[in-house]
C-alpha cells in the first residue's frame, strides 16, 4: 500500500509548493491538526477501517481551539491540508469552506462529542470488529478481564491529581450500542442518549454502522479507538469459540471445545 | 511489501530517464491513467486482488477518451506506464500496443461496461470473499441493512441535479453473480445478460473466480471496489456466524449463537 | 513493516558503497539474484512465509548460470548480497561461501528441482495455509474449479510453440503432500520419489512444514508460489465451511449450511 | 501504514539535527538499542503486537551492558530514541531517566529475565494469538510436530561446541501459562516460579494478556518471538479445526472433518 499512497503524497507535495498558502491549513509541523488528520486517514485506510470514503475524524487544534474535518465522501487515505473544513468552536461557523466540498454528515455527532464531553479529538471507523459485535451483542458490548482494557479510562478521577484513571484488569468495560439511522446526522439523538446513560464512555458503537470515539487528547482518542478496536475483535473470536466475552477468569473453560 | 515494490519503482524510474518517450503513455501527472492503473495494481496486489498475474484494470483518459489496459500474464504489482495497451474509443482499435505483450482476456468484458454503462473505469479482481460468497450464494448476492452499503449507486438520479443517488441503509445491495466459463473472454455472454437483467448494478460477481466493478469515474469505480469488498468480508464473517447477510435488523438474534 | 525495513536497507546500502566490491554478488542490476533474493524474502517476510528464519529461496543466474542459495539460519527480511552462496552449476562446488555462515539446509531440495525439473527458480516457505491444508489432506492436495488454477502449469506443452499449457479452470490442481523429516537434508528422498510419481507437479507440500516451489523462470515460480498459496488458503477456508476443495461446480450447495 | 510512520519518522529527524545529543541514546548505527528498539516497535505495531501503548521491549547495549527500556504509556510506534529509559546493569540503577516520563510497569519482569536466564533483550507483545491460546490451554501451552518449533532452543548446549541446541520436529514445546494481576509489576512472583520450574523455556505466556519473550541476543530474542507467535496463531487455528496442537502425526485425521 505503501507505493500507492506516496503517489498520493507526491502530488500534496506540488501543493505544498505553492504560492497561494493558507495558514489555518499549511503547516510544516507534522502535528498540525490539518497534517495529522491526512496522516491518521492513511494509516485508518490501511486498517481496513475507513475503506470507500466511510468514515471520518475531527482534531481540535490545542492551541487555537479551531475544529477541523474532514469533509464529505472523500477517499480519506488520499486526503490533504487544504480540502479541510475549520469550524469556530464558540460560534459554531464555518471560518474555512474548501471549494467544491460538502461538510461531512458526521459534523453533528463530533460536535455532540466536543460539547458533552470536552473531546479534544473524534475518530469515527466502519471497522467490521465493531459492525459483528453490534450483531451479537444487544444494547452493550461488554468484555472483563482482559489485559488491554486497562488503555481505556473508568471515567473516574485521581481526587490528588485530578489524573484520568483507567480501568483495572478485573473490571468490565461497557460500551453503548445505538440503533443505526437513515441519515448519519439522525444519529445524534441516539449518541447524546448514550452519552447521558453512559457518562463514563469514551466510545458508542453504532449497530450495523461501525463506532465514534473520542478522548480528552488526541493521543488518547487515538489510544482509545485501537484498544477498542483490539478488543472488539478478541470478542468476535472469543464468540467464535462459544466463550462469552465478559466471563469470569476461568469461566471460559466451560465453553472451550475439549478433544 | 513496501521495499520490494520499492525496488520495482527504482526499475521505472531508469525507464523514465530514456529520451525515447511515448506521450501516450509517460507524463508526470500521478493521475494520468497509464500512472494510476500502475499504482492501482500495486494496492490490489497488496490486498490479495490480483495475486499471481490474476485481475486487471482498464481506465478511460478522462480528455482523450482513450482506453488504457494492463497487458495479459504480467505480474500486475510490477507493472510500468511502457506496458501499457491503449485503445482508439470509436473504432475500438489499437492505437499502441506494446511489443512482446498479448492483449487481456478481460478486454472484452471491459469493453461491454464502458459500451453499455459507459464507465470510465472498469476493475477486476480475484477477491477470496467474492469467490466465497459464490459458494454460498446461489444467483444474486445480497446484504442489506449495513452502513456501508450507502457508498453504491440505487441507479436513481436525482430529478433535479441529475446526481447520482446512492442506497440508503435500510436498502438490499443485490449483486448478480453469472458462471465462470473456460476462457475468460466468454464470460462476455453471461455478463451482458447480467448487465440487462440487473440495470442498475455496479458490479458483478463471477462464481469460483472473482469480481468486476466499473463506475462513471475512476474515482467512484475504485470506491465501489472497496465497499462491495467490505460487504462481501462482512457477508462471509456473519455467514459463519450462522447469519443471513440480508436478514432484517434484530433479527441476526434468532440465529446467533447463545452461551 | 516498511520503516524497519527501511532501517535494515540503510545498513545494506553502506555497505555498497564499500571499495571491495565481489561482482558475483554485487549489481547495480535490480533483477540480479543477489538483489532480487533480498527482494524477495522482504516480501516473503511481509506475507508471514519466512518468519523467524524459517524458509528459503534459490535463484540461478539466468547468463551465467550460477546458483544463488541464502545461508541457513539468518533472518531472511534482513539479509544482504554479500551474504549469497554462490554455487557452479556443472560441478555442484561452492565458488562464494561468505565468511562465518552455514550453506542452507535446503540446498539438497533445491538441486533435486534444479536437476529433474531444470527450475530456474525454487521458493521454500512456512506458509500456515500449507500448514493447514496438510492436515486436512491425506497424500495430495487437491482443489478444482476455481479460477486461479489457471495460473498453474499443467505440464503439457503447446505441440507447435513448445510453450507451457496451463490447467484450465475445469481441471482439479494435484499437488503432492510428502512427511516432513527430523533434517530438513533427508526430505529429499521423498521430494525425488514426489517428482517421479507426480511429473507434472511445479510443488509439493511437505507436511506441518510448508511448501517447496519451482518454476522454468523466477517470474514464473513466483507467480506459482502465489497462486498456490492463494488456493491453499481458498481450501482452508472452504474446508471450515464444510465444502471438499475439489468438489463439481454446485456440487458446493449440498455442503453449504442454509438459515 | 508506512505513511503514518514515515510522518513520525520526520519528526525525529528534526531531533537527530539538533546540536545538543546524548551519546547514551544517539548513534547513526541502526543496531544501536535505541534505535532498534524504535525500529522493532514499529514492526510490532504493524503486527498488532504492540497497539494502543500496549506491550514493549527492553535490550541490554551488547558492549556496555546498559540496559535500554521503552518508557510507560507512550505510542510505541511513535517512540524516539531520547525517550528511552537506560540502567546500569550492576547497580540497576537510572543512568538515564527522559524528562516527564514513567519507567515501564514491565521493568521488574525485564530485570527476572535479565538476572536469571542472562537475557541480552525481552520482548513482551499483547499478541491475540498468546490471549487465545491462554482461553483454551490451561497452565501450558503445547504444541508438537511442526518445522516452526525447530527455531526454538530446547535448553540443551552441544557438549563439544557449547552452542544452543534447538528443538527438533519430533519433539513437543512448551510454555508455561502464568494467571494475570491486577499490577504488571506484580507479575514478577508468577513469572519467577515459571522461570524456576520451566527451566529450558524462552517464554512465558500471561493468561488474558499476552506474552514475555526473551534471548541470549536480541537477533536470537526476536525470532523467538517471531516463531512462537506463528505456533501460536496455527495452534489456534488448528483448534478451530478440532484438532489438539500437540496431537502425534497422522492423529489429526481422527478430529478432522469428512464430508
């Protein structure tokens, strides 16, 4: 894939080029929201998880609290800078329209993320992981014990340090699954029900669909939605096996196939 | 698998450097056909597509119209610009044809989806999960109710824009699929049935062979690729599971495994 | 994958700009089997054949007829020209052997297929679909109707252009499964006997082990490893599903489980 | 993937041109353990080994002794050589501790191995295939007759030349399964007893978590790694199939399925 996606890279080079440059999206830093965005659809494309223009992010910038997205029905892995949306985060309005490009149908649901839960960054995937345990599971997808979950935040705080702190081996990670709707900005409703019932999640798989994640950095949400995504296929193959992905440490010997 | 293609590129970039340069096919521009359908083949080779010299890709220049075809039996991810046949649209002759090089047997078929759907690109693949979901389907593919399905064309137009309008989530993708036949030229007969019987389909699946994908733009005939690719992924995975891919939402429980 | 690698090429690269430079392993020349061997494994590497020092890869020159052997032992995705055996094709003597390294276990397997078939070209790997399949299977591996088998050899050649024939796509690929051995040196009585009984054979599957592959040319034994590994894993896929790899065309539907 | 990295790859190179380096950690050598270890992290991320700040690696400097150690909760495939953490062997001690960072929870583990089996590096994945194998074995994992195990050292030395000897095709390998706690560090009790009463092993799987894997040299450690994570994704699969991976050969046929 790598070959592909350099042609890619060497045409945004003759953009780079250019006169003509925008400061809200050229950027030399590789951390620049408009750069990591490109970056990050490349590597989510070569994950399977954002193929055939689905899916979709948004970064805050850290410093300018500036909103950046992606736009609509775009082949994310060949992405650039200056096709990004910029949104004001107080006014809610569009400070950059790229030409010829339609808002992506996810701007409703990062923004209920940006709100809601103070996200610095959301990550939206159609990873299959996601879509097959939206079909096995009901209202919640639920594992337990299992080491990688300790990556994801209990929602709970350090009360000396005011830390993040995460969930422990023995705990049971819950996240919401939402019923699919026709238009992805209907989701809303759905995703702010979730966000009310579930105050400590940091993801909402939507059934059918694939999942949002956020987190408090960019780093995190990143974090979050590979640990995430991990899980959710150790639970498929879990499944597979006929062991309940939340069972108690040895519980899964009842259900292993013996010889 | 980066290097390896590296090494390959290394081999095109002397080629590049000879003064005997053919406009038809050698220009600067990544976009050009003759440089697309080279980077294309080194992505679909590196999602297992076109392993082994199986598959091919043919792209019409968007200004000449002219029709641009990987040979016949060359190892596709390897492929340069200079190997490259290229086709008069009207007379549907021959205007470059390298030396040393047979014809691809899929011309045919391609030539019945730029005639009869005039596609602007037509793709076809050895997809293992198209191949499977031959075995399991018997005359036409089906899944509906998945998210992904909304990056195919219904055949609608919008009365007022003359766009495309694609299927909404709670639709059926239905894909033909025809019989494979000894030559690959005679498939021509199946899939011209199929293309009349199925008007307003994207893509037709070749039993215990493959696929064929075309679209109006290249753009949108490699999107097709990559959802229908997913979906039929996916198709197989829920069909392990005990699942009909086209069941109707909720009822994927009746049919999954409880513990 | 890529950066690691790159890494590994960095050191190869000083090392070609060293002054004493043996031109039976050093070229400029891409397609050189001192280059084209290190090509290679990178992608062998990449597709989980040749992991952990496992597999191996042999190449005849195609001018001077010297055999090219990768020493035993080392990781294959960072080996280097200057690591090559270099072997006389008439006298079977070693005129390279690198200091400080062990000639491959499998030079007595690659000069069987080197003598009773004339390969110009034998790839050895630990492919788990062969793996696989080999358990399944009893004495040989076979599959029929699919379309990739038709990059495959049938053995005959074209009466006037003395070209190979091809199976076609109705025909049942045969390989051969022969029992793996303590040393990888004793497989070659049961390779000899499986080249005798199976003559028109271009592989043979050793069992719990993976695959030896030839071909008349590089190109062609690597587009047979491709191919064959593709089907392989087509087997092992069909085998869960419960349908014989070799079954009729819609014979398949009787295995198939229906909701 | 390479893309994403490539960026990251940027980034260090603005830090390579700065005029202040620490010897300890900056050396154009790619085999320096600061630079491999950023190297080796980014193949294991692409191998899903290491995602989401999971997993990591330490490796013991082959001329000075000094022991180099990824530090706590960062991106492994991001990690740059001025992160790392280095220890003075003999008073394990911090001769190096990167500003605004935590040492590794894994440390404690790296140092067991380290003192008692005289490790040159240790390598600790959340490999899916070691939490699956930890789901259906139950205080061993057992595996028996597959070429791969050849690459593994059955803790025997050759009388005459005091080299490894390694496990042959006909024997069994094991590795101990050790009950996963709530702390990493806590692990270290449970890794002792298995290091005590697994004498020849080279690894030590985790239950629900993933696995230790070390070696007298890093070459030796990382494909170490590299085979028992193939032996663990066939062992899998072979249990997939019914068949016990450690069953004689031929017994297989008993468990497969007819059709």
């Amino acid at each position: 894939m790598a070959l592909y996606l350099d042609g890619c890279q060497c045409a945004s080079k003759q953009v780079d080029d250019s006169t003509n440059k925008d400061p809200l999206v050229h950027s030399k830093d590789p951390k620049h929201p408009a750069n990591i965005i490109c970056q990050l659809c490349r590597l989510f494309y070569s994950n399977n998880w954002i193929t055939g223009t689905g899916g979709g992010i948004s970064v805050k910038h850290p410093l300018t609290g500036h909103i950046y997205i992606a736009p609509s029905g775009v082949q994310k892995e060949q992405l650039q800078p200056e096709e990004m949306f910029v949104m004001d985060p107080k006014t809610e309005d569009y400070i950059r329209t790229p030409e010829g490009y339609k808002p992506s149908a996810c701007t409703p649901l990062f923004m209920s993320c940006y709100r809601q839960r103070n996200a610095a960054a959301v990550i939206h995937t159609h990873s299959q992981h996601a879509v097959m345990c939206s079909l096995f599971f009901d209202k919640v997808f639920e594992i337990a014990n299992i080491e990688q979950i300790k990556a994801l935040p209990s929602g709970q705080k350090d009360p000396v340090t005011g830390k993040d702190i995460n969930l422990s081996f023995f705990d049971t990670l819950h996240i919401p699954i939402i019923e699919n709707t026709a238009h992805e900005e209907d989701l809303t409703d759905g995703l702010n029900e979730a966000l009310a019932a579930y105050p400590n999640a940091t993801a909402v798989i939507v059934r059918r669909h694939g999942m949002y994640v956020w987190g408090p950095t960019l780093d995190k949400a990143k974090v979050y939605n590979e640990a995430i995504d991990y899980l959710l296929e150790l639970a498929t193959k879990m499944h597979q096996l006929g062991i309940p992905p939340a069972c108690a440490i040895g519980e899964e010997k009842k259900y292993v196939k013996t010889y």
